[in-house]
C-alpha cells in the first residue's frame, strides 16, 4: 500500500489549557489531531505536585464562574468548581474588612445567595456538604468599613462593579487604554479606595501589584470578578487539563515528545523524526513559541511564587480569600485551600497556600512566616512549609498598548494560541484556542479528515 501523504491532520504542539482545548474542537469536527508534548505530563502550569497526601499548586491560578470559555469550550462541562466566600477578605490596620460583594443591582441577588448559601454551609455536618464543599464552623468576623473609604465612596464603588458586571465587553474595549493605576485615577475612584481595595484585588486577579497593565485587561478581569465567584477546580489545577486530556480520543496526547523544528506541513521531533500534517497549531507558551518560530514577540512576564503550609489547626478565615491592602510584606494574598477544597489535604490537616508577586525575598520562607502570622493573626512557627513554587514566567504582561486578539493565524497551515495571543488568564487561553481552532476548520474546509491517523514511529 502507498504511504499516506500526511499521518495527522493537524499536529498541535504542546498539551496544556489552549493546545488540548484546540484539540477538542478539532477532533469533534473530524480533524484526526496529534498533541505533542516535551513534558512528562500534560497540563503546562496548570500542574500540581503531590506531597504527603496534600495536592499543592504550582501556580495557584484563581477562575472566575464568569468566565465564557469555561462552558463554552467541549470537554470542561463536568469540571466541578469550587467557590470561595463571596468577596475577599482585606488586612489593613490590623483588622480584616470584607469587601467586594455586591449590594446593588444586578450583583444583589447573586450576592446574597452565595453568602446565605455559605452561612448554610457554616451550620451543616461535613457530610452534608456538597461536591467536596465543606463545612465551616463559623464565619470570619470582619469590619465592612474601611480601607474602602467613605460610605459614599463604597456606595460610589458598589454602583461600578455593578454596572461592570453587566456592561458588554465591546463597551469596555472602547474605552481608552492607559495603564490601570492611571485610568483608576483619572475616573475619579479615590486614592484610599484604589491603595485599600482595587489594587490588591487587582493584583490578585493580574499578578500585577503596580497596576502596569491595560486598563482594558483591568476592566475585564473587574468585569469576571464583579459578575461571577471566583473558585478553583476540585483536586488541584491539574484537574482542568486531565479532564480535556481523558476526553480526547486515544492516542491523541504524546507526551515526553521534543519538537525541535516546524514548518506548515511538517513538525520535525528529536524521538520520532518528522511527522506530517496539513496544519501545525504553536500551543506553548511564548518563549518556546519564539524558539520554534523566530520573529513572535515574547512578552515580559510577572514572577509568581507560590508556598505552601500546613499547621495544626487552620486559621480563622474561613473559605475566604486574604489580601493584604497594606502591603506590609511579600504575601499579596493567602487563603486556606482546603477549606475551600478538602480534597487537597489529609483529613484534619489545613493546607495553607500563600501568593508571592515579583522577585520574592532571599529567606522566602522565613518573611513569608512573619507576614502570614500578622495577617492571620496567629503564630506560625510551628507551621511545615510543604513546598516553594517559584515561576519566572508565570504570567505574560499585558502593558497597553495591549492587543487582547492577537492574529492566530501566522500563514495558511501555521497557527498559534495561548494566553500571550489574548489575555494571560485561563480565559484568555481558551479563547485564543478556541479562534485558532476555528481558523484550521475554516482553511481546513468542512470536509474533515481523509484518513486515521497513523501512530508515531520511533526515530531511525
């Protein structure tokens, strides 16, 4: 028999968020796809490391139940989130202050749901508590004034997430972009409210504690807080992409495979050789990217650190997350996991991750322990320190002039996608899969694959 012309329709290199979301749509379309991963495992940053029966997080990225993608994109429609309390919880002064909820239309009801929904659950057994949510024994008590300011100006700030969580998203791309401490400014929102709220929840959202990025990508990221929960995936980060992974059609995801050249028909690899195709899709992130393909812009990226504890009794916040408004160390934001997630954690072990932005002290740890005992407002000497994830490249910037739409399409049979092509949440991977998949189908036509597809043969 003659030898097929091609061995996959499309080949994607690399498997995390954006390549095996792409994957899904090709193949549900009749695309025979082949995903080529370096790593031993799929899932990019969204990786978890298992110690001791705790499952700890490289990166610790936050979703939103407000984000499109994720019940737009095949495949993440049985993914269990679990949410945080409505609104964070800010350490300033040495008082905690809740913050964030919504009391104004259309955020009311949503708002008061979820809070009489978690006061449920404060009174509930642990085995009534649904999908893993557990139980809590109390809520925080917090002060609801200050760092917010006055109450005209919390009323002021209640009515713009409002009216953010309902505006289009076209309106907010019209907007003029500035960086997002200036556009804050000139909006009239006052200095005490941007310093005690907005930029810590914004540096929460965007890795970005000195508010460099686009307004635009502030509005959005605003937009997805004010609008839905924030919340993570039951089981770690890893379980978003094991989840697309398990989905996809055997065979698909070849995992510790090195691409090492590409072309628009083509993908050559250091352990099988040339493999051919009718289309390669670029699914990495930026710098390998650039690696593959010279000339691709490789942005600036915002260092993530991430350190995890564990202690005796967990500390008396609850399923909420902490930012602390006075900066007054290296931890932006804290949260005991496992109140949020048991499975995480051994039984009757609290999992405490705490979130470092930029460069992180030299004896991380040992500042990081100093700022978690103020914030909490409990010593933590007698806390194990399980792991200390440190990204430099976490997160791309997105400093405006920022295109949220970067091209996809390179040429006719070369494509790229990932969270540097839109905005660097997950949201913004998914999307920009979800674009260059449409453009494959479209260059493709609808006519599907010609043949199955052949396994990978080993290197001669």
């Amino acid at each position: 028999m003659l030898e097929p012309a091609y061995q996959a329709d499309v080949v994607i290199v690399g498997a995390g968020v954006a390549g095996l979301s792409a994957a899904h749509r090709l193949t549900s379309a009749g695309v025979t796809t082949a995903v080529l991963e370096a790593a031993p495992y799929a899932g990019g940053r969204m990786s978890t490391e298992k110690i001791d029966g705790f499952r700890l997080d490289r990166i610790g990225q936050l979703l939103s139940t407000a984000y499109p993608e994720l019940r737009l994109t095949p495949g993440l429609d049985a993914l269990p989130l679990l949410p945080f309390t409505p609104g964070v919880l800010l350490h300033s002064d040495g008082r905690r202050h809740r913050a964030g909820v919504l009391t104004g239309p259309p955020g009311a009801r949503r708002a008061r749901g979820a809070l009489h929904a978690v006061r449920a659950l404060a009174s509930a057994p642990r085995s009534a508590s649904p999908r893993g949510v557990p139980s809590q024994t109390s809520l925080p008590r917090v002060r609801a004034s200050a760092p917010l300011g006055t109450a005209v100006d919390q009323a002021r700030l209640g009515a713009a997430l409002a009216r953010l969580a309902s505006a289009p998203v076209e309106r907010l791309l019209a907007r003029p972009e500035l960086p997002a401490a200036q556009a804050l400014a000139e909006r009239g929102i006052p200095t005490r409210t941007i310093d005690g709220f907005l930029r810590p929840l914004l540096a929460m959202l965007l890795c970005d504690p000195e508010l460099t990025t686009s307004s635009r990508c502030a509005d959005l990221a605003l937009r997805a807080f004010a609008g839905g929960r924030l919340c993570v995936p039951e089981g770690g980060a890893e379980a978003l992409p094991e989840l697309l992974a398990r989905a996809l059609p055997p065979g698909t995801v070849h995992t510790g495979v090195r691409v090492t050249s590409i072309s628009t028909t083509s993908v050559t690899t250091a352990e099988h050789g040339e493999i051919r195709c009718r289309a390669v899709l670029l699914a990495t992130d930026a710098r390998t990217a650039a690696e593959l393909l010279p000339g691709l812009r490789v942005p600036d990226f915002h260092p993530v650190t991430v350190v995890h504890h564990t202690a005796d009794e967990p500390p008396t916040t609850g399923a909420s997350l902490l930012l602390d408004a006075d900066r007054g160390g290296p931890v932006a934001h804290t949260t005991v996991i496992s109140q949020v997630d048991p499975s995480r954690a051994p039984a009757g072990r609290p999992l405490i991750s705490s979130t470092v932005l930029g460069t992180p002290p030299p004896d991380i740890d040992t500042a990081v322990r100093m700022h978690l005992s103020r914030l909490y407002g409990t010593s933590t000497t007698r806390w194990e320190t399980l792991a200390v994830h440190h990204t430099p490249e976490a997160v791309p910037t997105m400093r405006p002039p920022h295109d949220l739409r970067r091209p996809v399409r390179l040429l006719a049979g070369l494509y790229v996608c990932g969270d540097h092509r839109d905005t660097s949440t997950l949201q913004g991977a998914l999307h920009s899969a979800h674009r260059a998949a449409s453009a494959i189908l479209t260059d493709l036509g609808a006519a599907g694959s010609l043949h199955r597809a052949e396994p990978l043969r080993a290197a001669a």
